[in-house]
C-alpha cells in the first residue's frame, strides 16, 4: 500500500527504492517542501527508514535557500550530517544510500516527532517543560562549536559567504527576504521600507558588538518548530529531521526559533515556563552565551521580525484550508512590531498549535484507510 502519494512522486520513489534494492510494505509522506520531499518507508518486521529526494532533477544539485539564499541541496545536508557527527555528540541517522545528490535513504531516528509526543501525552505541561529543559542541553553544547565568520554552514571546513561581523549577515538575509516578498506581492515597497529602516535602526548600536572575533558564530540549526525532531518517551530530544538550513550565527537565530515555534506552544503561561526550563537547563549545561543580556533579547526579537518577513512571503496565496490567511496574519506581527516595539510570539503558536492539529488527523485518516 502506498499512502497519500501522487503517481509522479509515486513514481520517483519507487525509482530510488528499487535503486537501494529495498523491499517495503508501505510508504508515508511526510512532508512536500519547497526544496524536497520526504517519506517514511515501512519495512516488513524491521524499522522503518527515511526517504528524501529532490522534486526535479534539473534542480537537485543547487537551489537557493529560501530562508538565506544560499545553496540548497541534499549534497549539502550530508555535508552538514557528517560535521555534525564530528564536531557534537548530537543523534545523526546513520546514511543507508545516496547517489551524493539526488536522493538519500537513512534510518529514522527512534523516537515520535515531538508534535505526536505531546498529542500522545495530552499536551502535558509536565511533559512539555522536560522537553524544553532537554533542548537547552543540547544547544548548550552546540553552541561550544564556533568559527570565525558568519554565513551557510556548508561543510566541516566551509562557510559562505563568511562575513565578519553578524549585524552585516543580517542585513543581507534581511535584504534577501524583503526582496522576495516585494516581488510576490506579500509586502508593498513602502512596507517593505519601514520594516528595512526600523531594523536597521535597531541594529546599528550593536553593530561594533557583533565582530566574530568579540562573539564568535556558533552553530545553529534554526527551523526548531514542532515537526522537526524527535523526542523519547520522556520528551528528551533524540535527533533533528531536516538541518538543509544550518547556519554560522549569533545564537538569537537559535533562540527566536523557539521563542516562535515551541516556547509558545501552551500560550501565554506556558511561555513563560519554557523558557525559563530552558534557560535553567542551557545554563547547568555549561551554555556559553549570556541569554539574559540586552544584545541576546534584541537579536531575539530582530530574528523573529525577519523570519515573520520570509513567513509572510512563503505563505502568501497559499490556499489549503489551514494556511489561507497565514501571510496577513504574519505580515500584521511585523507591522505592528514596528508601531509598538515589542514581538508578539503567542500568534504563532496559536498557528503552529493549528497545523500540528491538522498534522494529527492527516495521520489518523491515513491510518483509517489502510
């Protein structure tokens, strides 16, 4: 049986399997992003494995990131698997095949995705904090691994475009993010304006505190929303499912991921806990990074503000029924966090609690129809 697959994608896969010579019993999809598709493929009385390969092959070996505008592409995330294993002691799937750059097959990390845990668990606050505090473990050691300019992690050895001084990085992923929403029709110019200016004003009076060699760059993942890593049963983090999007940064790209993907993820009274469990936690583990200065909350919230821009953008006429008016909803965040000066992080939970919901019952259908 094959699960909610199109013939094309259909197809592709059983190319590829047939390739890796592995017999399945089934095949989920699990997600169709912009740069790959994925799937989990069942196997007959062993673990089941993750399946990624490229929508187009003309577009397999390089596509622009559309979070950084960089490369793209799955010879960049094995690079990045393989940095990983050498330079953290982070869970990273063992690679079963690859042809180097259009498809990849590897085991899927034990564990459920942490959306499913917290479902299974009744979205237990209990629950819920363990796994915060077992994320700030790990950042804290991620975030012991620096280097000496900031741009796309690429390999071990390779970052680009290695600028020098964070405030400069930003500016230009900034530039890259205004620009795509201005030619898509999710931002209008004198929008486009205001949100470049009050960023810039903001920015400017720590830019003398952002050289690498001050604050060195350190890893970050980003993307940390809840379908992107798996969590035992007690909710520890066991591994991450998609890192094509690593940076060398500040690690506020890190924290404004949380604060918009996760700590929100209960609301308002729950934020507030998750953070300080992660806090606490990132602190006993040796946490490099001073999370209670003024810099960190600023960048925290400059990360937030430009991230709700690529949102608002990558959303924009998106029509399936859950994300209709995700865009607006975006776009109104970042307009009325320049009026007010403060970033709202509970509008995106509440988004991130809809699709998580919608997430829970697309898999129970699939179940159904078996």
């Amino acid at each position: 049986m094959v699960t909610r697959l199109g013939s094309v994608a259909l197809d592709k896969a059983r190319h590829y399997l047939r390739v890796a010579n592995v017999e399945y019993a089934d095949l989920f999809e699990l997600s169709e992003g912009a740069n790959h598709q994925v799937f989990e493929v069942a196997l007959n009385r062993q673990p089941s494995l993750i399946l990624k390969f490229s929508q187009g092959e003309d577009r397999a070996l390089s596509k622009k990131d559309p979070l950084f505008g960089g490369e793209v592409s799955l010879r960049r995330e094995l690079r990045i698997y393989r940095a990983l294993e050498k330079k953290t002691s982070l869970r990273t799937p063992e690679i079963l095949a690859t042809d180097g750059e259009y498809y990849v097959l590897m085991e899927k990390i034990a564990g459920q995705l942490w959306y499913e845990f917290m479902a299974s668990n009744d979205n237990s606050e209990t629950c819920f904090l363990n796994s915060m505090a077992s994320l700030g473990k790990v950042f804290a050691e991620l975030h012991h691994v620096t280097f000496q300019s900031f741009g796309d992690f690429l390999s071990e050895a390779s970052v680009g475009p290695q600028r020098k001084n964070y405030a400069k990085r930003f500016v230009d992923v900034l530039n890259y993010r205004l620009e795509n929403a201005l030619d898509k029709g999710a931002l209008l110019k004198q929008e486009s304006n205001d949100i470049h200016s009050a960023v810039l004003r903001c920015l400017e009076q720590y830019r003398g505190q952002l050289d690498a060699e001050v604050a060195p760059a350190v890893i970050v993942l980003d993307d940390m929303h809840p379908a992107n890593f798996f969590v035992d049963e007690s909710g520890n983090a066991e591994g991450f499912f998609d890192i094509e999007f690593t940076q060398t940064a500040h690690p506020s790209l890190e924290y404004y991921s949380l604060c918009i993907f996760l700590f929100n993820y209960l609301g308002g009274g729950g934020f507030t806990k998750a953070k300080k469990a992660f806090d606490d936690s990132y602190r006993e583990a040796g946490g490099p990074c001073g999370l209670d200065a003024p810099i960190f909350a600023e960048l925290t919230w400059l990360s937030a503000v430009s991230r709700y821009v690529e949102l608002c953008c990558s959303y924009h006429g998106v029509v399936d029924g859950l994300r209709d008016d995700w865009s607006p909803r975006f776009k109104k965040t970042v307009l009325e966090w320049i009026r007010t000066g403060r970033v709202d992080y509970l509008s995106a939970g509440d988004m991130q609690r809809e699709k998580s919901h919608w997430l829970l019952e697309q898999r129970q259908r699939e179940r159904r129809n078996k």
